[in-house]
C-alpha cells in the first residue's frame, strides 16, 4: 500500500527527514512590501530575520489556500493509493482547514485522511516523522492514523522567545502593552497544550532559558525522540541539544531552523524543544506546566498563526 505524507512549512523539518520519507510540504504565504513569497521556496529564513532586524517594517503571513492543498493532493493521488496530510494546530490556524476543504473537492476523498495535530513547528514534525517511518515500514493507512493520533497526546513543545518586539510590532499586543516596557527584556517560555499556546514562565538570560527548556523535557518521562529548533543561534541550539542527550541518544535529537512563517512571530533568539514520549509513560510535566490563575495578560493573536489569550502569573 502506497501512502504519501503531506505537511505544512510551519513542521520546521530538518531537510534529511523530508529527503528520506519524501514528506510533502505545502507552503504557508508571507507578505513583505506589497510581495506575497511562499515559505521556504521564494524566502529564506535568514533574508526573514535579516529583515526583521534591520528595518521596523511588519511582515504578515497567511495560510495555504484550499487550492494549493487541491493541487497538491491531486497530484500525489496520480501515484499514491493514500494521503495523510498532518497540519499545523487547527485552534490557532486556517491551514488544518483549508486541508479539510481540499479534501472534500477530491472525488476520492476516502483516499485521504487530514489529521489536526494540535501543534506546530517540530512538535508537529516529530508526527509527521513518525508517520513517514511507519508508512516506509509497510503500515496500513488506518494503523498509521490511529498511531500518529495517540502520538499527539504524548508530543510536548516548549519555547522560549528572545523578546516580544515582534509580536509588539505587528500591533497584536493589545491589553498587554501597557506592560510591554517592562517586559521585552525578559525571555517568555511558552508550552503548547490542546492545540493552544500558554506561558509557563520567563528567564532573564538565555542560559536561563536553556535551562528551563531542559527542565521541561526531563520532566516526561520515557522520551523516544526529541526535537531542537533555533531561529538564529545554531550554537545555542547545539549546546541544548548536548544538555538533552540525558535522555536519548544524540543521534535521535535532530536539529532545524525556525522556518519564515512561524519565525515573523517568533522572532531572532527563539529556541524550541519538541519531544515525544511512549504512549504507555505518565508524564509529569502537568504539575511543571500548572499557569497560575492569579492574573491575566491578555497575549496578541497572530495572522493565520493566531495566539489565544494566554495567562501568565504576576506577583
């Protein structure tokens, strides 16, 4: 059974695990004086944070349209008997949905199954890894589905952020800015949980956020594969990764670059750390991640990528 796997540019993957699993990806839009590129095709991350850097001007991003997905299923059934097509978090992006509207366009349509990963970057990528392994070892369609499904419940994301500038500059900060000034030199850490985005707390410095982001991971218990993700410090990225090999192997810690789309709102300095656990482990990273209820600070929503309002806790 021939199945293909599809994905969108915000999975961040490393170029080796596209290569070896011959992983599709649909390209996510950014707009940037007046011109529309494709992420990862016509703009490269480093052109993205050379610009944000060197001038004030916003850059917005925008999801594939029903037609690029229809384009690209379309083609792949030529050869395929089946698609899965793992999207970007379907609570914070209109890519899951356009996935979902290319589909029903397809007379076959039973040929493919969109799934909403309920994460980004390579949170995201670790599933489409896995379905690209387990398709590549003869899997059937359902058995693959059904893994990748029960693998989202077991797949951790944390990040932490250089600054809020950039978030500051598209204008979406809204209640928040009030508080900006006394913020932007602080490193928020954020986690992903049900598909949203929440803070679990800040760091001062970025060896302190370096070790916040190895707390977290250490905290799950009976970890398969990990994941590191810089936007613009590839030494910083490494030195994580040698502080996570506690927990696998080296060799299983792949690391990639903060793609165009989700790097606009991430900004330079982002540091990422996807992981994912066997399903039959407890993780104990609840008791960690627990957000205080004390105040509310209302985060920005995103274009496309929208954030939802986060609660972090001020004392």
């Amino acid at each position: 059974m021939s199945i293909k796997i599809i994905t969108d540019s915000t999975a961040d993957l490393p170029e080796e695990i596209v290569d070896k699993y011959g992983i599709q990806i649909v390209p996510a839009y950014l707009v940037l004086n007046g011109k529309t590129y494709r992420d990862g095709v016509d703009i490269t991350p480093d052109e993205i944070y050379h610009h944000m850097v060197s001038t004030e001007q916003t850059i917005t991003t925008s999801q594939p349209s029903p037609g690029d997905f229809l384009e690209v299923y379309r083609s792949a059934l030529k050869n395929f008997e089946h698609i899965i097509s793992i999207q970007a978090t379907g609570r914070l992006s209109g890519i899951y949905s356009s996935a979902v509207s290319a589909k029903n366009m397809i007379e076959d349509s039973h040929r493919i199954r969109v799934i909403d990963s309920r994460l980004t970057s390579m949170g995201l990528g670790l599933l489409v890894a896995l379905a690209g392994r387990l398709s590549q070892a003869g899997g059937t369609i359902d058995k693959i589905v059904t893994d990748v499904k029960t693998a989202i419940d077991n797949t951790h994301l944390w990040g932490s952020f250089d600054t809020l500038k950039y978030l500051y500059r598209g204008g979406r900060i809204g209640k928040a800015k009030a508080l900006l000034g006394g913020m932007l030199n602080i490193k928020p850490v954020l986690t992903m949980r049900e598909g949203e985005i929440f803070p679990i707390g800040f760091a001062r410095t970025t060896n302190r956020a370096i070790d916040r982001l190895v707390d977290l991971a250490s905290s799950v218990k009976g970890i398969q594969d990990v994941a590191v993700v810089h936007s613009t410090t590839p030494d910083e990225a490494k030195i994580l990764k040698n502080r996570l090999s506690h927990l696998v192997f080296s060799k299983n810690i792949s690391i990639s670059r903060l793609g165009a789309g989700l790097g606009v709102h991430g900004g330079p300095g982002a540091l990422i750390v996807a992981a994912h656990k066997k399903s039959e482990e407890p993780s104990e990273s609840g008791t960690i991640e627990q957000v205080s209820d004390k105040k509310l600070f209302t985060f920005p929503q995103m274009p496309e990528i929208k954030l939802p309002k986060l609660r972090f806790a001020l004392t």
